[in-house]
C-alpha cells in the first residue's frame, strides 16, 4: 500500500511510501506532515502521524471525526495531541493543569477525497506544553472502537440486503401456495361435480330397469 509523500527539498523532490502490518509502514521517519501530503487510506495517515508524535515525544487522540450522510463511513478526521500527561504535573502543578484544560493546539486534519485518496487538510505544528522525552507504549494505530463501529456498520448493511432477500422469497412462495390452493380448489369442485353427475345417472338407470321389469 503506497502514500504519496512528495515534496519539495530545494530543487530535489523525495518520495516515500507506507507499508508493513495492516499495509502500513513509513520508511522515511525524518519526515514530518503537510499541507497537501496524500495517503491511499485514513489507517496510512494516523498511522504516520503516530509514528511522527512518537519521534517528536508526544501521544496522539482523535480531535473530531465526520461520517458521510450517505453510507455512514467516515470521510474527514481531526487528530491531535493529548497533551500533558500525569507524569508532567508534578512540579508546577497548577500552572500545568490550567495549560492542559486550554488544551494542546497541534493537530492534524485529514480528508477522503474519493476512495483509496485522503489529504492532509490543515497540520499545526507547534504545542503549548514540554514534550516528552520518552512515550509509553503507543496506542494501536486503528482505534479498536472505530473499527467495531464499522465492522459492526457493515454487518448491519449485510443484514438489511438478507431480510429485504428473505422478503421477497416469503412473498414469492406465498403467492404460489395461494395460486395451488386456488388449483386444488378448483380440481376438488370438479371432482364432486363429477360424482354428482354420477349419482344422477346411477338413479336415472336404476329408474329404468325398475320399469323393464315391471
């Protein structure tokens, strides 16, 4: 799976592509993100910008999210810093705590484009607190509540497709057994019409040999 990492470096232009475990690596991690820069999925782009804060000496979140009205998918997602952890309030503690509920303004904004084309939007650089000189263990590239949302979003579609097929087939077998019903019915009245027939003429000859006897 490729990004396209092209920009210029003077007269020169340098490339770089993302691959490794879900499709996704970056093989050039001196570089950081901008404006403009394009990945072939939103994993490809958090997962750069993750490597990013983890060079850089900070823990990434997710800023804000926008779903299409269409299908439900998303098509543009903010990510940002997280700002001061706990290890860092000690010391100046409420001068700390105050900083961290403005909240930290380094953020990274993508969009999808069309499929398989997502583009950074907008990317702020600096933040207001010290960064940290080393990061626990990073979070999964992919939130895991995101992808069951849409595991769960595509189920649900998958679902909807099945009941509305089930409908169809109920209806279609329902009108045919009312269709053999009416068949039945139909060769039942006959049948007895036929026995009436047949009781009458049973009568009628039984009449007969009663006067050639007589």
């Amino acid at each position: 799976m490729n990004v396209d990492m092209t920009a210029d470096d003077g007269s020169r232009k340098t490339e770089a592509s993302v691959c490794g475990e879900m499709g996704l690596c970056v093989t050039d991690n001196s570089r950081e993100p901008y404006e403009g820069m394009v990945f072939d999925s939103e994993e490809a782009a958090r997962a750069f910008y993750d490597e990013y804060a983890g060079r850089t000496g900070f823990i990434t979140r997710v800023l804000s999210s926008r779903k299409s009205e269409r299908d439900g998918s998303i098509i543009s997602r903010g990510l940002g810093c997280r700002g001061i952890s706990d290890s860092q309030k000690s010391g100046n503690g409420s001068q700390k705590r105050d900083r961290r509920k403005e909240g930290c303004t380094a953020m990274l904004l993508i969009k999808r484009e069309k499929p398989g084309r997502w583009i950074v939007r907008k990317f702020l650089r600096d933040h207001n607190h010290s960064l940290l000189v080393s990061l626990p263990k990073r979070r999964p590239t992919f939130d895991e509540k995101d992808k069951r949302i849409q595991e769960l979003t595509a189920e649900l579609r998958i679902k909807k497709r099945l009941s509305a097929a089930y409908h169809e087939q109920l209806l279609t077998i329902m009108k045919d057994v009312e269709s053999h019903n009416e068949h039945l019915s139909t060769k039942l009245q006959t049948v007895r019409d036929n026995l009436k027939k047949l009781d009458t003429t049973r009568v009628f000859f039984s009449l007969v040999n009663r006067c050639l006897v007589a």
